[in-house]
C-alpha cells in the first residue's frame, strides 16, 4: 500500500482527455492556474442572471459512486449558477447498483446528452478510464486515495486570501517562505495528494505531520518540498497555514489506532493553537470528526476558515464547469 502511496501520486498521460478536464492538479501550468482563479473571481462577482446565461440548458452529469455532501453540492450549485441543467447519479439510485461498469454508465450519461460529466469513484483512476470512454470532459471530484484537484484549487484560493501572497500572481515564488502543515491521515487522503503535488510548485514549503500508521515515511517521496515531522507542536511553530484531515475510517480496515494517543499527540486544540500557531488559518477540507482531530473552540473560532473553504469551492467550481464546457482555444491540444 506504501508503494502505491506513491505511484498514485503521479498523473497518467492525459492525451486522451477531452479539453477542459481536469483530472489530476499536474494537469495545469501556472497559466491554467491563475486562469481559474481569475474566472472564479469573475463569476462570483457577476450578476447572477447575467451569469445564467453563460451555460443555459447546457447539460452536467453528477456520477458520484460515493458519499459527499460540500463536493456534490458545490459543484451542482456551481453548474446551475452558470445556468446548467444537471442531473445526479449515485451508485444506490441507478443502473450501478445492478453491476453496471464505469464505461457502458460513461456511454449511456454522453448518449443522453451530457455534455460534461463530474464523477467522484472509489477506485483511483477512474476519471482516466471515464475519459477514455466517452471522449467527454471530465472533472475528477475525487477518485479513491489519488487526488482532489478541484479542492487543492480552492484551497489555494483560501490561503491566497489570508497570506501576503494574495496579490502576486502564479508562478514559482507565489507560496514562497510560506509553510503549510497538513496533519493527519495523510496515507488515505486525496486532499493531502493533491494540495502535496501542487503548493510546493507555488514556493511553499509542505510539512506532512501524524503517526506512521497514517503517514509512512514515503510519503516525502510524493515530490520536492515535502517533509514529515512527528511532533505536531513542532510542526505548528513553523505553520503560515494548518490544514486538518479527519481519520478516514471507511479505509483503514485492520488498522489498529490508538484514538486517545492520537488526540494528545495530535488534536488541534485551542490550548495548542495558542500556544505553537496563534496566527495559522485553520483549514479542514470536511468532514471534520469533532472532538478527534480537532476541537468545536478551533474549527469554530477567529482562525477557522474552514467554511470559508466551501464558499470559495463554489467560486472555483463554477469556473472549472465554465473551463469544461467551453475550453480555452489555446490548451484544445495541449
């Protein structure tokens, strides 16, 4: 499973995505980049009848073979925003519960006039396979233990609002001097891959934290500027931004956890807030377990940006729709 940590944390070539997909944060430059955070300010600041118009009754399909509540919600109110028709296929409600593969749902979804199809699967990978099928854009809403681009993308904005950083443009010293320590169940988590591959290209130094049952040691292999520190406290003292991760259950069968040790040695805390990282935004992309690994006084107090994070998801949403459904010239062949 460690070997995979790693090879999943590369992007397969995407020749074969249609333009306008985004299945893996190594698919932007730094222009892709700074072109949806430009859009994304942009279409929150629109009006929104005007806003309408950019995709009426154009139509999104929503293929999520798992449980989410921000991701899905966001990204259907994003679609609707840009006056989308949308509709929501889960595995529990549809053709999948009776054993239906990927492609032949990928091919029914395109010869029922989806022109974008938003897909969250449990198996990594499945996005490439999508794409491969039905020749349609894909945006990856999280596939197995590989990546979350769209939600890396939406942190990045979050942090570009609270750091000095927030008014240069994108490139290699963007996150320059800039610290982010993602703590938590590293191994299993998408969100840790994707924001891991992509902030240390903007400058920023990433500093991995938890316990080696959730965080082995190759996990600093995922690229430059990756670290792993142990000590949670330490780690907090050199923190610009803290991001915490809730321990995935669903995925960690066989595992045994000492939950109280982890709480103590762990746990974001307002004691320790305090005390080690007293200006840190506090991040958490959701859910968040409270009372494991992270407290109500922290994820509800002065640094908590964490529902700050879903409002800029809708922003960045709406402009990856916007980027699928009508792909730059440009990048066509890129």
């Amino acid at each position: 499973m460690h070997t995979q940590f790693i090879v999943e944390s590369t992007s397969p070539a995407t020749a074969r995505a249609a333009p306008g997909s985004l299945l893996s944060v190594l698919d932007l430059d730094f222009e892709d980049i700074q072109s949806i955070l430009d859009r994304a300010t942009i279409l929150e600041n629109e009006d929104p009848l005007k806003r309408m118009l950019r995709l009426q009754k154009r139509r999104v399909a929503l293929l999520f073979y798992e449980s989410s509540t921000r991701t899905r919600t966001s990204f259907e109110l994003a679609a609707k925003g840009l006056g989308a028709d949308t509709t929501l296929i889960s595995s529990l409600s549809s053709s999948i519960e009776k054993g239906e593969s990927l492609h032949d749902t990928g091919i029914t979804l395109r010869a029922l006039g989806a022109e974008c199809i938003i897909l969250r699967h449990l198996s990594s990978g499945a996005p490439y396979l999508l794409a491969r099928s039905t020749g349609l854009p894909i945006l990856n809403a999280g596939d197995g233990m590989h990546e979350h681009p769209s939600q890396a993308l939406l942190d990045l904005r979050t942090m570009l609002a609270h750091l000095p950083a927030g008014g240069r443009e994108i490139g290699p010293q963007t996150l320059k001097g800039t610290t982010i320590v993602i703590t938590g169940d590293i191994l299993h988590s998408r969100v840790a891959r994707s924001n891991a591959l992509l902030l240390p290209r903007l400058g920023a130094r990433v500093v991995l934290c938890g316990p080696p049952e959730l965080l082995p040691e190759i996990a600093a292999r995922i690229g430059p500027g990756i670290e792993i520190e142990r000590d949670f406290n330490a780690a907090l003292r050199r923190s610009d931004v803290v991001m915490m991760l809730r321990i995935q259950a669903e995925r960690i069968a066989g595992l045994h956890l000492n939950l109280d040790e982890y709480k103590s040695r762990y746990q974001a805390n307002a004691e320790r807030i305090a005390a080690h990282a007293p200006d840190a935004p506090i991040m958490h992309p959701g859910p968040m377990i409270r009372g494991l690994e992270i407290t109500s006084e922290v994820a509800d107090g002065p640094r908590s940006v964490i529902a700050e994070q879903v409002r800029h998801g809708v922003a960045i949403r709406m402009a990856l729709v916007e980027r699928a459904m009508n792909p730059p010239a440009a990048k066509a062949h890129a």
